[in-house]
C-alpha cells in the first residue's frame, strides 16, 4: 500500500511487542479502543487479521468491527487453522456473538475453505465471505545476520529453518526428534529457529532458537537455509511456507490447512514421515 501511495498504518496488539517504527504497539484494551477512534474519526478504513481462535481473537475482532460502522467500514482476514473447531464448538450464545462480529464487517476473507466453512455454517451469506491466501510475492532481501546467528551457520551444513511458536501445536517436538535422527547422516546439521517466546533451554549447539527477528532478517536466513520445515498439528494457509516457496527453497509441511504446489508433505506427528521428507530433499541437492 505504501509503494502505491496509500496512507497505511499496523495497530500491533500483542502488549509483548517491542517499539518498532514498523507499527503502533497497542498496549490493552483501553489504549486498542484509543487509537481505533483515532483513526476511524479521521476516515481510515480498518483490516483486521486474527487467528480466531479464541475468545481475545474475537473480543479485538468485535471491537474493531463496531469502531468500523463509524468510519469507511472495515474487513476481517481468519488466519487459524484451528480457528473452524473453536467456531463450531462454541456455545449458541457465542456463535450468535461470532455471527453479529462478522455481519460488522464488508468482508471476512478466509485463508482456506475450511474457514470459510465454519464462517459459512454461523450463518454468513457466501457472497460476504472470500477464500484469499495471506500473502504477496517476494524477494530474498540483502539483509546481514547478526554476527551469532552468522557464525552459528559456519558451523553448520545443512541447515533446516522453521519458523514458529513454542505453543503444542506447532509441533517444535516432533521437529528435535527429527533432526536428532538426521544428525547420525549429517553430523554437522543445524535446524534455525524464528519466532517469539521462550524455547526449551538447554538444547545443543545444531539448534539456534533465534527469536523474534526482523521480518526482512527472517527472510534473509530462511532463503540461506537448505529447506524449510512447517511440522504444525493444524494450519491455516501458512505465510511462511510460501514465503519459502516464493523464495525457492524446498519445503517439508504437515499435511494440514492449505498447502500451495511443490510442498513435500507427511501427516501430522508422524517423525517417520518428516524424516524421510527432509532426507529426500537433501538427497536431490548440495548443501548451500
């Protein structure tokens, strides 16, 4: 939006964000309701991305959707994988609630049809809802890694790169066994991790728990890695497997959600399967 001369401006409402001029880190509900008033008095159009999820998801989602009515308008992106149980478990008071949630918006896109289902089945009509993935292309950017995480991969080859949450669902458990596995073949192997909260301490030298990175820094060491892994028990439509797709480098993804061409897949849990992916891919090519 930027590049073709839009205003744009990211509310960030995780309070665990750090101060970035990349957004307005929202720090609790009264500072949300704060700026949302700021902006939709001074006409901006809002666009909601939530996992949808959980009861929060929806609490922000309502919220915006309502601040919404007094300006332009408003839409709302579901992302989560896991987002079609918690619609169609809730309760009847709470699906009446999700339903009022999304008729405030002009649109509600879904990453996947399995979303769009769920949305579907609240009572939404179908002309309301559009199955869009999350994602624009991409290019590898020319960004330094900070000097660690730069010497860390001169120790390492080949180097698997995963982006993630250290939540059940992401599957971090099924990923160590794997490399474990690996590292007999390999014994120089390094797996880089990407994403927010607190890994497991203690783990050896082939694994860097990186952290929250810089987007454009992510991308520049997940196109320096010789596959990316997506080991997750549910997904949506994973903006960083296609992101590695677009980046060219071979991905190995649960076999759950949306999942775009090329990506090698196995079931869900299944260390076998992920193995054998993985080795597969280093089998067809030298590492990097």
């Amino acid at each position: 939006m930027k590049r073709t001369g839009q205003q744009s401006s990211v509310l960030n409402v995780d309070p665990r964000a750090p101060e970035s001029d990349a957004y307005i880190r929202v720090s609790g509900g009264l500072d949300l309701a704060r700026q949302l008033v700021r902006h939709v008095w001074n006409d901006w159009m809002l666009h909601v991305h939530t996992n949808g999820h959980n009861p929060k998801s929806w609490a922000i989602a309502f919220a915006c959707g309502f601040a919404g009515q007094f300006g332009p308008g408003a839409a709302l992106t579901l992302h989560s994988g896991m987002a079609p149980a918690y619609i169609q478990g809730a309760s009847p008071w709470t699906r009446q609630a999700l339903r009022l949630a999304c008729l405030f918006y002009r649109r509600v896109v879904c990453v996947n049809e399995e979303i769009a289902g769920a949305i579907t089945g609240l009572g939404i009509p179908k002309d309301h809802i559009e199955i869009t993935p999350a994602f624009l292309p991409i290019e590898a950017p020319d960004v330094p890694p900070p000097h660690e995480i730069e010497t860390w991969f001169s120790r390492h080859s080949p180097v698997i790169s995963s982006t993630m949450f250290f939540r059940p669902e992401y599957g971090f458990e099924i990923l160590l066994e794997a490399v474990s596995r690996l590292q007999q073949e390999h014994p120089r192997i390094g797996c880089l991790v990407m994403g927010a909260g607190s890994g497991p301490e203690g783990l050896a030298d082939e694994f860097c728990l990186a952290g929250d990175l810089d987007h454009e820094l992510c991308l520049a060491l997940m196109a320096r890695s010789d596959v990316y892994v997506r080991p997750t028990y549910r997904d949506g439509d994973s903006i960083s497997v296609r992101e590695a797709v677009a980046l060219g480098v071979p991905v190995v993804a649960s076999n759950v959600g949306t999942r775009p061409a090329g990506v090698s897949l196995f079931e869900p849990g299944d260390v076998d399967g992920l193995v054998e992916k993985i080795r597969s891919v280093f089998c067809r090519q030298e590492p990097k």
